[in-house]
C-alpha cells in the first residue's frame, strides 16, 4: 500500500479486527500509530482502513466513511464492499 509511505507518524483508523483487520493493524503498527476501533470518532485519521463489510459502513457510503478521516484522508476498502474507484485503494 504505497499510499501509506508518506504517513509514518499520521494516525490510521483500523475498523475491523477479524482475520483480515488484525494482521493488518499489527503490520501498521510497527510503524505508524494505528487506533483499533469499531466506529472511529470523527476528524482524526489520515488514512481510515475498512477491514469489514458491516452494513452499518457501507450504507455510509465513500463520503461518510471519508468524513471520518481528516480533510484528503486516505481510505483503503480491504473487503470490497464499496463501489470500484470509491476507495483510494483496496486489495
């Protein structure tokens, strides 16, 4: 996930610690904080990773999922829930 390279120090929201989320989370916490979390509180996050494919997230949608993160925050769609170009990446 090259987008991520540029945000060492940046705050990542990790939403979802199943067998995808929590391999993830330990990989990016290595290096960067990352804040394990069902609902990420508004405005804090760089990048937000969706690890899950709950209702709840995508009937947010890009924008409302987006508005979580800082103002340009990064969002990776790790389950593919969201529509294709929705995310800024996805696996």
């Amino acid at each position: 996930m090259k987008a991520l390279a540029g945000l060492d120090k940046e705050n990542i929201a990790m939403i979802g610690l199943g067998y995808v989320g929590l391999p993830l989370a330990v990989e990016f916490g290595k290096s960067r904080p990352v804040s394990l979390t069902d609902m990420p509180a508004g405005r804090q996050y760089a990048a937000i990773v969706m690890a899950v494919g709950h209702r709840q997230f995508v009937s947010m949608g890009e924008n409302g999922i987006k508005a979580l993160g800082l103002p340009n925050a990064v969002l990776f769609d790790v389950k593919t829930v969201l529509p294709l170009g929705a995310s800024d990446g996805r696996l």
